[in-house]
C-alpha cells in the first residue's frame, strides 16, 4: 500500500511539473510577443516623434536654421520647385503642385 501511495504521488508531481512547465512556457512566449510588439511601436513612436519635432512646419524650420545654421540655408518659393519625371524614356521637367486632401 505504500509502494502505490508513494506511485502515486511520483505520478502526481511528474503531472504536475509538466503543467507548470507548459503554462510556463505559454506565458514566456505572449511576454516576448507582446516585448516584440512593443519594441516594433516604440520605433515607429520614434520616427514619428522625429518627423513631427523637425519637419512640422516651415516656422519651425526657420527656427532650427537661425538656431544652428545662421546663413548657411536659404528659404525658397515653392513655385520655384519643379519634379524631374522619368517615364517610359521621357524625361520631362513639370512645376511642384500642391495637393490638398
């Protein structure tokens, strides 16, 4: 009788650790997905932030330019900006148009 108590509580530990250990892994494994997501968010936030801190406005841009650059930039017309287009071997050279949407 003692033998199969002893079986038995063998058998219980062994099924209990295999359950720990599957819950376990379950667990590290939605940590890392969610640590991925958040480290693929984290760099996307920092683009942004970037995008958003240096090229928000032209006001801005001036800013940073009498900030940092003293007269080294110069501020253009936007109707002085023309695309260069390449298209099935055409080149052609059209004005900058602005496109609201």
């Amino acid at each position: 009788m003692k033998k199969f108590a002893l079986a038995i509580a063998i058998f219980f530990l062994v099924l209990s650790t295999a359950i720990i250990k599957n819950t376990t892994k379950q667990i590290e494994d939605e940590i890392f997905t969610a640590k991925e997501n958040i480290r693929i968010l984290k760099t996307e936030f920092e683009n942004v932030s970037l995008e958003y801190d240096y090229l928000s406005s032209s006001e801005r841009l001036l800013e940073y330019q009498s900030q940092y650059f003293e007269d080294e930039l110069i501020q253009k017309n936007i109707n002085d900006i023309s695309v260069y287009n390449i298209s099935n071997d055409v080149n052609k050279i059209q004005n900058f148009k602005i496109i609201k949407e």
